[in-house]
C-alpha cells in the first residue's frame, strides 16, 4: 500500500530531479493554449494501492520511464532504416534522412551480408542489394558514409551473425575518416539468440558467437564506452509471429543470458550493463503494446538489481528503440499503411521509446521509395511536433486499463521465464528472486565460465527448438482467428473494395549487382596480397585461442579483406550451424 505519505515524498523526489534537469525550449501547452503539467499522479490527499508499480518517471522500477523530463528533456530519435543497392546509392538516401530532420542512422544491410558471404558468392546471386546495402570491404563502409561525420552521427546497424566483422569495417570506415574512434556512439545488434529463435541468420553454432559477443563487448567496455555492442531485438521474434507477451519474455530472456556472458567474462556490471540496448516491434494492438513498453523497463530493472546486483540507475535502464509492425502491412490498399504506421508510432511513444523507425506504405511490396521513406518520417515528426504527445511524461500512467493490462503482461512474461528455467534445469522460478541472486552470485567466481541461471534454458530451448514451436504456435492461432473473420484486417477480410491504383516501386536493377562484383574483384587485384594472407593467419591463430579476436580482425579489415573470406575463415574453423528439425 503507498498512503498520502509516501506519494507526497515521491512527488518531492520526482519534482527535485525535473528541477535539475535540462528541458527542451518549446511550447508545452495544449493547441488551445492551457498549459499541461510535465508529469501527473495521484491526488495529494489519498492513498493510492500498488502505487509502488507505477511510480514517478526516473525511478525505480521505471514504469514511467527513464527520465524525469519525459520527453521535455529530449524527443526521441527519429532513426530511419534505410539501404538498398551500393554503398553509394545508400549514401544519398542517408543524406537525404539527415537533411529531412533524421536524428541517427540505421543501416539495413542485404542477404548476402547478413549471411557472412560476398557479392560474388555464388549463394549470393541475384540478392545483391535487394533488402539491404551490399558491404564486401572496408572501402563499401568508407563509402557508405561518405561525407557523414560518423563521431557525430548515432548509427545503428542491424545485423547479428557477422556483425563483429561489419563492427571493423565501420571502425576502419571511422579512422579513415580521421574520427576519434574513442568517441564513436551508436548500436551493433550482435543478437544471436533470436537468429537461433526466429531470423535464422546465423554463421556457426552458438559458443562460438558467444565468444565473439564476449570479445565485443570486452573491446567496447575498454576502448568505445559510448557504443553501444548488443541491441537485443524482439522486433524480428514478434514478426516470426509471437505473441506481446512471448516478444517481451525471450526477448529479455535473452537479455539476461547476455548479462551473464559479460558476468562470465569478468565484466562490472555497472560498466557494460548500460551498453545493452533493446529493439522492440509496435504492433496494432494500441494498449497493448504500450503496456508492453511499460511492463519491460519494470521486469528488466527488477532482473538486473536484484538478481544481477547492478546498483547504478544506468546498469538498470533497459534503453529501447522501436520499429513499426512490418508484418502488419499489407499489399491490398497499401495507404491505409500510413495509417497503421502512425498508430504503432504513437504506441511506442505513450511506451516511452527512445528511438522510433516507422515504416514506409510500399514496404511489403519492396524498399521504400524516397516518397515513401520521407511520407513514413514525416508521420513521426507530426507526432512529435503537431499532437503535444511529448508534453507530459507518461501521460497514460494511473490508467485503469493500462496498468491491469502491463500487470497481465509482466505475469505472463514472469510465467515463460519460469519455463525456461525449468527447461535449463533450474529448480528456481522468476519469484525467487533470493535463490536467483545467490545462484548468480555462486557461479561468477568461477571465471570463463557462463553465469546462470537464465543462459542453460535458452540453449536448451534453441537445441530443442521449444522458441521456434512456441512462435509457430502464436503465429497459427492468429491465422487461423483471420481466416475465421475472428480478427479483422481492412483491405484484406474486410472492407476490401477499393478505388486505389498500382504503386510506383522501387526497383534495384540487375546491374547493382554487376558493378558491386566487378569494383570488388579490382579491389582484391590492387591489394597487398602477403598482407592478407598474413592478417588472414593471424586472425585463424587468434581463433584457437582465447586472445580477444576484434584487434587481429581489424588488421585484417584494414589490408581490404572481405567479410566473405573473414567468415569463410571462421566457419572453416568452428564449423557451419544446422539447425535441429522439429515436427
């Protein structure tokens, strides 16, 4: 029970940290000019049960949010996803983001890249440049951000199995520049868990990605403490299918198996903990998502001081950006994706998101257009500078609805972590809270070696394949509701005559992929080729042993070798990944 007391005193603190905060110089009234309060509670005068949950905004357990301020102190980021075709054509679409009011920078990267392989890879033809950027070298990164001062531009990078390889290139991209490399800010993915979960773009088997994750993680927590090393994504788990409540769970389940990889490898928690960041799908499911948001910065903040002892605020925040349903869009009136867009934006934002991507109205047709990519970032900054939703913090908090729904989620969440325990052979459930602690506790003093308890049963369960029949599971029961008209999709069950024409697509010519195979056969001509072959034996040396990989990987990438031969390496040596069947 929190009475008058406690909720005065509360208030008190909220109001001392507002006061010593920095708040942006704008406007903060409503459109008929009323002036809005930065934050709302309960009554001064009344008790308030199970107010303890909610909370004020920057304090534990983070409910409302990280920061006092809300978005007073700072909007979020406006951090448009965006490559296609070459480095070049790429380049110009990202001046275009940062010319149109973009905050950061996100790079989607195409398949053969993803998969560690080079444009001429004969597993590579004809998907040069079609979902993402081609990136074959350092000399792709350089160009990729030409003329974009990256120590003063956040980039994000969203690849997982051979991001440490991509990770150099960018650093090499950086020095090339004559940027301070110490300086850099931004965020790899790196999550390997959910490409065993639900991408499925992994190179080996999960030690050694695991190694290769310690090893970054390492590297960034001694040199690049600004960057940010692991972005744990449950986007791609929500768009394989999950539910809300399934994305939240094995997402910071995830999370949590990563705490204790960085535990294992002797990291302070304080120090690497705030270079975690999360990455997070909006669904259609307004509320739901919300509480969604709210119920992750509360269950995260709880795990990581009181099972993992982080004792900073920073080591506790769960940091997250957030990406509009892709799976949600539809090919049948493709406009009416503006308005799905924009009302899983504003979701992520009444969330509290740090940075928002919305999604462009041809997006499950192909890349966006420059129209439709500057239509999808206007819709955030129509949010953000048109609808007053960045006056208040937390302006759903006390929400009948809201708060029961965020209690049902995290009670869902708390009942998948239980399973996975018990699938890694715990006998501890999420609500011991003691016994985890110690556990965690026990095993740190046993250096290089995973730190339980939440790691076992996620090994177990990818081995198993228990995610991916989970998330197969949630994905048919939603189909088969639509296929009963039980939920409804305008343009696709329902309402679906239409007077709209065929869109103008985007279309990446063959020829991408001719030129990025020709520029990238010259550049392996007019390298030094003893200086390849020498850095190539050194990172298979440093491979067989536990020497952390990321210097002797840099020297590579600086001598022009591809990411194709670096992982051809590397799976040469650990060996390639298959996944087990599961009927």
């Amino acid at each position: 029970m929190t009475d008058a007391h406690d909720i005065d005193e509360g208030r008190a603190r909220w109001q001392r940290r507002y006061d010593s905060s920095r708040v942006r110089d704008a406007d903060f009234t409503t459109l008929s000019g009323t002036d809005v309060a930065p934050v709302y509670g309960p009554p001064a005068d009344g008790d308030y049960p199970g107010f303890e949950r909610i909370g004020w905004p920057g304090e534990f357990p983070f409910t409302r949010g990280l920061y006092a301020t809300g978005y007073r102190g700072r909007a979020w980021t406006v951090r448009q996803f965006a490559g296609f075709g070459n480095a070049r054509q790429t380049n110009e679409r990202y001046k275009m983001i940062l010319g149109h009011g973009g905050g950061g920078l996100s790079v989607a990267f195409d398949m053969p890249t993803l998969m560690g392989r080079d444009s001429d890879d004969p597993q590579s033809l004809g998907e040069v440049g079609h979902c993402g950027v081609a990136i074959d070298t350092a000399s792709d990164m350089e160009t990729l951000f030409d003329k974009i001062p990256l120590e003063d531009v956040t980039t994000s990078m969203t690849i997982s199995g051979p991001a440490v390889p991509i990770f150099c290139m960018y650093l090499v991209a950086a020095e090339r520049q004559g940027a301070d490399i110490g300086k850099l800010n931004g965020t790899l993915q790196t999550d390997i868990f959910k490409e065993y979960i639900a991408q499925k773009e992994w190179l080996f088997g999960p030690e050694p990605h695991l190694r290769l994750i310690g090893d970054l993680m390492e590297y960034c927590a001694r040199d690049i403490p600004d960057y940010k090393p692991l972005s744990v994504s449950g986007y791609h788990i929500r768009e394989a299918g999950s539910t809300a409540a399934q994305e939240l769970a094995f997402t910071l389940a995830d999370g949590f198996g990563y705490v204790e990889l960085g535990l294992s490898r002797g990291l302070d928690i304080e120090k690497f903990a705030p270079g975690l960041s999360f990455f997070f799908d909006a669904h259609l499911d307004f509320f739901e998502e919300i509480a969604k948001f709210r119920a992750a910065r509360r269950l995260w903040a709880r795990w990581m001081r009181d099972v993992y002892g982080a004792q900073t605020e920073k080591a506790q925040w769960l940091r997250f950006h957030t990406q509009t349903a892709g799976v949600s869009l539809t090919a049948q009136q493709p406009y009416n994706n503006v308005v799905r867009t924009a009302a899983q934006a504003l979701s992520a934002v009444l969330g509290g998101t740090n940075s928002l991507h919305t999604n462009a109205l041809d997006e499950t047709l192909a890349l966006p257009t420059e129209q439709a990519a500057e239509i999808a970032m206007r819709t955030q900054q129509v949010l953000m500078e048109e609808t007053g939703v960045a006056n208040v913090a937390d302006p759903l908090g006390g929400s009948w609805y809201v708060e029961a729904l965020t209690d049902e989620i995290e009670a869902q969440a708390n009942a998948i972590f239980d399973t996975i325990l018990q699938i890694g052979g715990s006998t501890l459930r999420s609500g011991d809270i003691a016994g985890l602690a110690e556990q965690v506790r026990g095993s740190a003093a046993d250096p290089k070696r995973v730190v339980g308890p939440m790691t076992p049963g996620i090994l177990r369960g990818i081995e198993d394949g228990w995610f991916m029949a989970e998330i197969a599971e949630a994905a048919f029961q939603y189909q088969t509701a639509l296929e009963k008209d039980e939920k409804k999709v305008v343009g696709v069950n329902v309402h679906t005559s239409t007077v709209s024409g065929e869109l103008e697509i985007l279309r990446v010519s063959h020829e991408v992929e001719v030129e990025q195979v020709r520029e990238l056969a010259e550049r392996r001509t007019s390298r030094d080729p003893q200086a390849v072959d020498a850095a190539m034996s050194r990172l298979v040396e440093v491979a067989r042993t536990d020497e952390n990989l990321i210097p002797a990987m840099l020297d590579a990438v600086r001598v022009e070798a591809s990411l194709g031969e670096i992982c051809d390496a590397l799976r040469a040596e650990w060996g390639e990944y298959r996944e087990p069947a599961r009927f």
